[in-house]
C-alpha cells in the first residue's frame, strides 16, 4: 500500500495569503448601523405584539412610521457612505479609460437604490 503524497510548501515561493476582505462604505460605521437595525428590530417586535394584543390601529399606525422614519435614516446614511466612498473610490482609478465606466456602474447603482427607496 502506498503512501498519500504530502503537500510540501516550497521555501522560496512566498506563502498563500488569504485575501484581503473587501471594504464597504459603511465598514468604519458598521457597529453603529447593526446597533441602529437592531433597534428597529426590537420596534417591529412591538409593533407585532401590539397587532397579537388588539392595540388600536392609529396607534399601531405611529410605530410603523416611526420604523419606516428609521429605515429611511439609515437608507440614506448607506447612500451617503456609498457615494462617499464607492462613487469616490471609482473616480480615483487610475485607469482613464475604467475610471469613466466604473464612475457610471456607481453612480448608476446609487441611483437605482435612490429609486427604490422612493417607491
């Protein structure tokens, strides 16, 4: 019976690396915005246990604005932080011919998500 062959590392060949994660626009604010959806979270909770506890409807009306207020506040700090950081980014490449199509795919993508938060 033979042996299973063992992968060696050749020495002077540099080590695979992992690759580096790619970083979003809101990377630097993520713990905030997870702490701001949970608490919108916890509000659509309330607003469930008001529905299941008979609530009166204008007052279950006042919490789905507030979540909505909510929702829009963070929807439009993701367009901020992608405009700031992905537009930006894509208008820096150094590439004259990528930089005009890659400034049109971003800006086109905040765009589409600015008409879908209008609907």
């Amino acid at each position: 019976m033979s042996q299973p062959e063992v992968a060696v590392a050749n020495p002077l060949e540099p080590a695979p690396t992992e690759p580096a994660p790619h970083e979003h626009g809101y990377t630097a604010n993520k713990e905030a915005y997870l702490r701001r959806l949970k608490r919108i979270e916890g509000q659509v909770r309330g607003i469930a246990r008001m529905v299941d506890e008979d609530k009166y409807c204008i007052d279950i009306l006042t919490q789905v604005a507030a979540v909505t207020k909510a929702l829009h506040a963070v929807s439009l700090g993701l367009v901020e932080e992608h405009i700031g950081h992905c537009v930006v980014g894509a208008a820096s490449e150094p590439n004259p011919e990528l930089r005009a199509e890659a400034i049109d795919f971003k800006v086109k993508e905040a765009t589409d998500a600015i008409g879908r938060l209008l609907r």
